[in-house]
C-alpha cells in the first residue's frame, strides 16, 4: 500500500475518453476513485479540465502515504483539483469473505481470477493499512454531500479491489460512470450491474485492455 505503483490508464481508450469527459461542458464535479501518484487517469482528467470553458471541480481519493505524497506534488497546484487523502469508503463497507467466495466460484473463462487464498491476503492487506487510521472514512459520500447533493457528473472506479461495490452505490446517478478491471472483481460485479440497468447505456469497452474497460452514460 505504501509504495509508488506505475501508471496504468495512460495512451489508452480509456485514457482518451477521460479527456474527453472531463472535456465536456456542463461536466461541473468529478470523483476519481484511485488517483496514485496521478501519472495515469487523474493526468488525464486535468488534461481534458483544462480543455473545459469552466474546468470542474475534480475529487481525487489516495489513501496510500507514500502515493499521495506525488499526487500532492504532482497536482496539487491546480485550484479546481481536490486531493483527499482518505479511503474512498470506510474498512466496515469493504467487500465481505462471501461475496469473494461467490466471485471464486464457477468457471469464467473471461475473468481475471485469482485464487480465495489469494483475495483474502490482499483483503486483510487493505484493511490493516485502512483500519484504526485517520484514512478509514467514506470519502466519496462526505463528498457527495458537501458538494454534489445532486449527485457527480462523472465518476472512475479504479481504487482497491474490495471498494468498487460501495463506491458504485455512493455515486450512482452519475451522468457518466467509468469502470477499469472489470474482468476482476473490482468490478466485474458493477459491470453487470450497470448493463443490466436501463438508466445507463454502454458507450465504450475493451475487454482486453489491461483487465477490461467500460464506460457507461446516464440516457437522460
């Protein structure tokens, strides 16, 4: 948790499609879940604010010190980026042993499985760095309330692997709801989610990108 990690969502599809969102006039708050250092996807919705008539206000979540150490050095200078150095949603609300169980079980050929054993380290993992520390809020939700009560313009799901379930229920209604890894459990489940839900429309995905894209946009 505590060491710098290489960008990933850089000179991609989703990349692009960041810019062009955050590009998007009327597109007034973002919420990044999972900024690091901010060399990938949080470059990416600078570059395209930058490029909006009025550049919206965009909320970046890192709990990681040692990550959120870049991110501040790298953009905190720019006076509509928000940096919040807490989880995006508290340790209580993480995904549970049975939901991991559900996800282990079956056989997938198209997901990015690891095994239970493997989840469950990774699990406990999070939850020591995250628990009895000032970063186990529920970030997304304090932000939500304090300044989009009318709910995001845009949202990335892109942080632990145990959050995108949560994160998705504190920013759904979101005009636009991009998800990275959605051949893993991160967001397979929001994936499936979303398409079933006939308020949102697949815009955008590449299954074989990384671990898999996807870009949804509210019909209205």
């Amino acid at each position: 948790m505590d060491q710098p990690i290489p960008p990933e969502i850089r000179n991609d599809g989703l990349a692009a499609r960041i810019e062009e969102i955050a590009a998007t006039p009327g597109v007034r708050v973002i919420v990044e879940d999972g900024s690091s250092s901010g060399d990938g996807s949080t470059q990416a919705f600078i570059t395209g604010a930058l490029r909006n008539p009025e550049p919206p206000r965009l909320h970046c979540f890192e709990p990681s010190e040692a990550r959120f150490a870049q991110l501040r050095e790298r953009h905190g200078h720019h006076t509509f980026v928000q940096l919040h150095q807490c989880s995006s949603v508290r340790s209580s609300r993480f995904a549970s042993e049975a939901e991991i169980s559900e996800f282990c079980r079956g056989f997938r050929p198209w997901l990015k499985r690891r095994s239970k054993r493997r989840y469950m380290e990774w699990l406990q993992r999070d939850l020591e760095y995250i628990r009895d520390s000032p970063q186990d809020r529920d970030g997304v939700r304090h932000v939500r309330e304090r300044h989009a009560p009318d709910g995001f313009d845009a949202a990335l799901i892109d942080g632990s692997e145990f959050t995108g379930r949560a994160v998705l229920e504190d920013v759904y209604g979101a005009r636009f709801i991009l998800l990275d890894d959605v051949r893993s459990f991160k967001n397979h489940g929001n994936y499936r989610r979303l398409l079933a839900d006939s308020s949102y429309q697949l815009i955008e995905r590449a299954l074989r990108v990384r671990n898999g894209y996807a870009v949804f946009r509210r019909k209205d």
